[in-house]
C-alpha cells in the first residue's frame, strides 16, 4: 500500500503542475476532479492507519502528523475553492 501512496502523491504533483494561467476551464475542471480524488485516497489511507492503530499510535509518528495535516488541508482547500467559485 505504501508503494501505491507514493505513486499517487507523485502522479498529484504532476497533476497539480499541470495547472497554468490561461487554461481553459473545461481544462481546470478536470484537474478539479482529479485533485479531489486523490484526496478521497488520502483521506482513506489515513482512516485506514488510524483505525488500524488507535488515534494515539497514528499520531505517534511525525509523518503520520504531517500527512492528517496534509489531508486536512486538501480537504480545506477543495471546500474553499467550491466556495470561491
């Protein structure tokens, strides 16, 4: 699964460098849904570790605080970009 999380970071990058200024927004919409996609995979791989080991042995590790940080704010950008629009 880690294998497969490192992927999809990667390909989300590229994903998110793909955005330019003059785009049009058919463009940007697709983009739009791929983001929050990969953000449904993130949400759900740190559902998984924090079910899998407690709230307490999730937080245990720094990477682990930094990724529901991560997660957290794709969830809050995603929101404020449907509320920008």
């Amino acid at each position: 699964m880690e294998t497969f999380i490192i992927l999809c970071i990667i390909v989300n990058v590229i994903v998110m460098a793909m955005a330019y200024d003059t785009s049009p927004s058919s463009y940007d919409s697709v983009l739009t849904v791929i983001n929050i996609g990969f953000t449904g995979v993130f949400i759900a791989e740190a559902l998984f570790k924090i079910i899998a080991f407690g709230i307490q042995g999730y937080l245990y590790l720094g990477s682990n605080k930094f990724d529901l940080f991560v997660v957290g704010s794709s969830i809050v950008d995603t929101m404020l970009s449907y509320i920008g629009k």
